[in-house]
C-alpha cells in the first residue's frame, strides 16, 4: 500500500492533481478542500489509499490521516466505493460526518450526489460507531462558511483568471448561501466547465 505522496505539484485539476515523485508523474484524486489548499509548483505531502481494481491502480490523496482513515472506512460500507466515498468528503469532513451519523442526520448525508433516502439509512446503519466520537465543536457548530477569497484563490491557483473565478463564485454564492468552501468550489467549478 502507498501510504503517503511526497512531491512537487505539476498540476491540479477539477478533481485530481499529478505530482512529481522522483521523476514520476503520480495522479491522485482529492476532494476539492484538498486540492484547493496546494499550489504548483510547490512540495506536497498527501496521505493516501490505492485502490486496485482487476484493471486500474487508482490514488486517493488527502490532507490529512484522519480524512483517508474515514475513506478507507467509508468504501467497507455496501455499495459505497471510492468516488462515492470521496464525493462523501468533498461535502463533509471527517469530524461532520461523524456528527451526522452520531446524530442520525440522514438529511445531511442525502446532500451528497449519489446518496438517495436508502443509502442514507445504509450509510448511518452499517457506520454506526466505526467513526468513533465527534468533537463538540463540530456537533454544537457546522461546517465553517466559505469566503470569498477562499474560492476564488483556490479557483485561481487551478488555472482559472481572476475575472472568470469571481463571476463564478458569484453564481454559485447566489444559488448556494451559506455553502462551504468545498460546495462552492464544487459549484463553480460546473459553472466554469459549462462555458
């Protein structure tokens, strides 16, 4: 197993980035907080999970120990494989999602695309306690609010001209208050890949 990538940044994408290790070009997928925190051109270190397939080798980055650790619990769930449980941690965080399913919040996990009403209830069901506790400050308060020039940077350091960045982020701000950073880049994203 690749436990970890360290490396320097060639390039970032809608939802994965290629690093150099060693004269190797490494592409990961990552959620898009991950991706909007790293910068060409700059060294990196992802915390990862290789998935194999009986025709792919396929590379998940993350920040942080915490958020691959809840991928690698999220794919044991039934029907729920890596681009799910990825497109799990590009709505929630690993201490959210511990708090949705601590409080049975089947609502919150149906915000992610994929989840219906069904993989909800499978979802809180088979997860039950294999998260372990949430934090308090994550149950008493929700997701931090994305600003402005958090997206925009972040749509910027993808290759997008400022100008673009900001009438995109505006859009999605308009369709999506109080999103987070990871929605909104989401959001904006489609608005920039749809013109």
């Amino acid at each position: 197993m690749i436990a970890s990538v360290h490396g320097t940044v060639l390039r970032i994408g809608t939802s994965r980035v290629v690093i150099d290790v060693g004269g190797i070009g490494l592409s990961i997928f990552a959620t898009p907080t991950t991706l909007s925190g790293l910068r060409e051109g700059n060294t990196v270190t992802l915390f990862t999970s290789l998935v194999v397939r009986e025709d792919s080798l396929t590379l998940f980055g993350f920040a942080d120990e915490d958020e691959r650790e809840t991928f690698d619990i999220l794919q044991g769930v039934s029907g729920v494989g890596p681009k799910l449980a990825l497109s799990v941690l590009s709505v929630h965080t690993p201490d959210a999602l511990r708090a949705a399913v601590a409080s049975e919040d089947a609502a919150a996990l149906q915000r992610v695309s994929g989840i219906g009403k069904k993989g909800a209830q499978r979802l809180l069901l088979e997860l039950g306690n294999k998260l372990g506790p949430a934090t308090g400050k994550i149950l008493a308060a929700s997701v931090p609010k994305a600003s402005e020039s958090d997206v925009v940077d972040a749509l910027v350091g993808l290759g997008w001209p400022e100008r673009d960045a900001r009438a995109a982020y505006e859009s999605a701000a308009a369709s999506e208050s109080d999103a987070s950073v990871a929605l909104l880049l989401r959001s904006s994203l489609q608005i920039l890949g749809a013109r």
